[in-house]
C-alpha cells in the first residue's frame, strides 16, 4: 500500500512523465498540483485546501441554518450546515465552481477511490456489473421503438455510456475527470463507436441543446455540485418533453445511522427522500416511480414550478442542534456525534411512521 502510495504520488507530482505523457499534456500545471493537494487532502486535523464562501441553503434558499460538524470523517476540519427549513445538509463555506472543478479534474479520483491515470481493475468489474443491470432497468422502463438518445450526467470512467450503446441506443456522457473520461472515451471507441460520444469537463461547460435527450440518468452525482438547482435546470432542458430523468443520490437518512461518516468534501450536499423530492419538483419534474427513498425515476412535465414545501425533515434536528456542538471535545466528537445524529434518525423516522 505504501509503496503504491509512494509511486503514485511520484507520478502524480510529475515525475513520471512518461507515464502519463497524455494526461500531463491535458492537464499541464493542475496535474503537477494534484500530487501536493492530494497530501493536503489526506492529513487529519488540518482544513481542506479550499476558501469557498458561505452561502444559504443551496436547495430552498432559506437563511436559517447551522452548523452541525466541524470535522468530517478523516477528522479533517470541514464545516457541515443543515437547513432547518429543507433539512439539507451542505458544506459551508461550500467551494467555488472553479475549486471544485479543480479538485473533480485532477484530485477525486486519486484520493477517494486511489486510482491514478486510469480506473482500477476492481472499479471497472463492479461499474461494469452496475452499468448491466442499470442499463437493463433503464431501458425496460424508457423502451425502444425508435432510436432514444441517452446521457449519462457525470459518467466516470463510461460504464453505463457503454452498456447503452451497446443496447442500441444512442448514448452520451460527459466526466470532469481528466483520467477517468479519457479511459471512458477510449473505451467507448473500441467497444461502440458511431453516435456514441463521451466529453471530459464540468457540467457547467456541457452546451447540448435544448430536448437533445430522451432519457438522462445522474447517478450519485448530484451531491457532488454546488448548485444542484442550475444542474437540475440544465438536465430539464436537455430532455426532451416526456424524457426520463433518472436519479440516485445517497439518502442522508441512512448515512445518518452511520454516524460522522456520511461526511467528508467529495459529499458538499446530503439529500434525504424529501427535500430530494421538493428540489425535483421545483424544478418541473414529477416523480414516476420510486426504487428506494433516494433513487428515482422522473418524467419531466411542464414548466419548473413553487412546489410545497410539506416536510420539516430539521425540526427533530433543531431539537438538538444545541447538544450537537456544545462541548464537543476531539475525543468525544465522534462518539458524541454518532450518538445524537442517530436519536435524531430515530425520531425521524419514528415521526414518519405515525
Ligand atoms: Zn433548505
């Protein structure tokens, strides 16, 4: 592991250009970066290597809410918020577009999943038995009478792009990191060329036009932005009327019973079933069907409309918002954290069964 560590940071730093001759001439100086943000990433006790700036809720708008952690869970300092009128947790101060599409282009990857210049083989089975049994839900549900064009929004290395083409579908997906969209593209190419396409950047770059898609999937990809409204907007616009959206993020309410662990500053949202709902339907979609709490497949319909506001995921919360952080020592944070974080789960779900 040491080793592997080692030799990677090496490449990443520059050394082994000749490794990665492709990727370094993409990338230039952020690559060379990548390396020194990657060790800024790992080390406990210290900030992550970003300013950002405070903003309200993300989802709702709302101004009230506050700070419920002060670390996440490799102990690093990082400031999670919750929304006391949507129940949304965020990052705040929540990083910019361009330190996030900094950290998604070069550093994610490595640090979270530790694959440097390409996927790891044991990434690619698991993405590849995933795509087959999502591709095979997805095209039950859209069907295929005429040809249906597909996106993937934020595809990584491709997986999903490719079980869709290979279906006979027209399939697209686009992937901030550098790496992982060139192997998706690559691979793309050898397995399914044609109409198929994968582009590398940030979504905010995608400029596909207006009803391009018949079915779009964002697979937990949507707590990763900063503005999931504007995303929501775009991938309404992108599809066409009648078009399938279909969306999984992770459901808060289950990280919840896992203690601190749910955060960290890959995650700068943490939906749960209701205020995911509220985003959606404010954003002209209505629910279609419901896999799980977090995983949802949604016909786009008319017009972003005011949807109400019906749920007060944070009351229970704000309960015990108090205890959260009052005397929170290093030693007993996480136990502290991890004890109220699943009283306030219980009661939740307590109140959602009466
Ligand atoms: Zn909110």
């Amino acid at each position: 592991m040491l080793i592997q560590l080692a030799s990677a940071l090496i490449r990443e730093l520059g050394v082994g250009l000749a490794v990665s001759e492709k990727a370094f001439q993409k990338m230039g100086v952020f690559r060379r970066m990548a390396g020194l943000s990657l060790l800024q990433n790992l080390l406990p006790f210290t900030g992550y290597p970003y300013e950002g700036a405070i903003i309200d809720c993300p989802v709702c708008g709302a101004s009230n809410h506050k700070q419920i952690a002060r670390f996440d869970r490799r102990l690093k300092r990082l400031s999670t918020h919750m929304c006391f009128t949507c129940g949304l947790f965020f990052t705040n101060p929540m990083p910019s577009s361009a330190e996030l599409d900094r950290f998604y282009a070069a550093t994610y990857r490595a640090e979270y999943q530790f694959a440097f210049l390409r996927p790891r083989k044991t990434h690619q089975i698991r993405k590849q038995r995933e795509a087959d049994s999502r591709s095979s839900r997805i095209s039950e549900i859209i069907g295929f009478n005429e040809p249906v064009r597909f996106l993937d929004f934020g595809c990584g290395s491709g997986e999903l792009v490719r079980a869709m083409a290979v279906r006979g579908y027209e399939a697209h997906g686009f992937e901030p990191g550098v790496d992982y969209g060139s192997f998706g593209q690559d691979k793309l190419a050898e397995d399914a060329g044609g109409a198929n396409a994968i582009r590398v950047g940030s979504w905010r770059d995608m400029d596909y036009p207006a009803n391009s898609f018949d079915a779009i999937s964002c697979l937990h990809v949507l707590e990763h932005l900063n503005d999931p409204m504007a995303a929501l907007e775009k991938i309404h616009d992108w599809l066409a009327d009648g078009g399938v959206l279909y969306l999984e993020t992770p459901n808060m309410q289950n990280y919840v019973l896992k203690g601190f662990d749910c955060f960290h500053f890959a995650h700068v949202l943490g939906f749960s079933r209701d205020n995911l709902l509220f985003a959606l339907e404010k954003s002209g979609f209505q629910m279609l069907r419901e896999d799980r709490p977090t995983s949802f497949l949604l016909v786009k319909k008319g017009d972003p409309r005011g949807a109400a506001l019906v749920y007060d995921l944070a009351g229970a919360v704000k309960k015990n918002h108090s205890e959260f952080t009052a005397g929170i020592t290093l030693f007993s944070y996480l136990k502290r954290h991890s004890r109220r974080i699943k009283k306030v789960a219980k009661e939740e779900i307590r109140a959602s069964q009466s």
